[in-house]
C-alpha cells in the first residue's frame, strides 16, 4: 500500500480541490456530484478511499523487489525506491519465503568484502569490512566510504582494491 502521506500527495490532492472548487459542508452533497471523474487529485482520493494505492503481489513488482534487494536490503530503502510502506514490504516477506531466503543470502553477501591485489593477482574475500580494512592497513571508515563505489572502486596503496562480494558477484566478477 501506498504511503500517500510520507510524500504529502494525499494533503496536496485535498487542497488543490478546495482551492478548485471551494469548501463545502452540505450534508446533501458528496464529492463525486461536485468533483469530475478524471480529475487527478480526485483520483489520489478515490485510490485512498478503495485501498488500492499499491499492489506488491504481482510479479513485475516482485521482480523489481529482487533487483532492489542486489543494491540494498534495508526495508526502508526497498519501501522508498518501490512507493509503499515498510509494513508491506514486511507483510510481503511473511508471505513469500523465497524473498527472505534472497534476501537473507544477499545480506550476507552484502557484507563480505572482496581485496584484489592488482600486483599479485590475488583475491581474498573478508567476512566484514573491518576484517578487510585491518588487513588492507588502513580505517574501516575510510574502506566503508570506499565500497560505497560500485563500478571501478579506487585503489588503495597504488595496487589494492575493495569491493562488496555481492556487487562483485553480480558484475560477473568485474572491479
């Protein structure tokens, strides 16, 4: 469902309207004799009013979860980049025990960091990024704020580089 007041568009259809077309407190009139059909703002209020303000249980939807799930597997953040609530994307995750369980591999994987020596040829992947960083020789703050590059992270000491096993993973193996 929808969260129509993080983004305040609900309490914008509503005013837009009252500005359109005035206040209103006759018991006699409703809405819909006064509103047309097709105006937009009256259609954020009629998708309010019947609760069909998102629907996560088709597959296009599922698939985009998945493909979001690959960047990040925080709840808010999948909740955001797919315009629901975080307790749909929940209700959605005690249904489908197949989203949990990628979900879970990715957070794992999500966490290990793989160093690629570029001198050596040799990778060694580390199972947190303060693992990594203590055998790179250098802060897990400044590591964290390096595997926040995806594609062609920096190196580190002229031949060292880091990336999240996940995103490395899905790259096909690419730094």
């Amino acid at each position: 469902m929808m969260n129509f007041n993080a983004d305040l568009s609900l309490s914008k259809a509503i005013d837009n309207l009252e500005a359109e077309y005035g206040v209103f407190s006759a018991k006699d009139l409703k809405l819909e004799d006064v509103v047309p059909a097709d105006d937009p703002d009256y259609q954020i209020i009629l998708r309010v009013r019947q609760g069909t303000t998102g629907d996560l249980n088709n597959e296009s939807q599922i698939n985009r979860l998945k493909k979001l799930m690959a960047i990040d597997t925080r709840i808010k953040f999948l909740a955001k980049n797919l315009e629901c609530s975080e307790s749909a994307i929940s209700h959605l995750f005690t249904q489908r025990p197949d989203l949990v369980k990628l979900r879970r591999r990715y957070k794992h994987d999500y966490t290990r960091i793989i160093v690629v020596d570029s001198q050596s040829g040799r990778k060694k992947i580390y199972d947190t990024p303060h693992r990594a960083a203590k055998a790179m020789g250098i802060k897990t703050d400044r590591l964290k704020y390096l595997l926040t590059t995806r594609n062609n992270p920096p190196l580190v000491y002229e031949h060292l580089q880091a990336k999240r096993y996940l995103w490395y993973k899905l790259d096909g193996g690419l730094m």
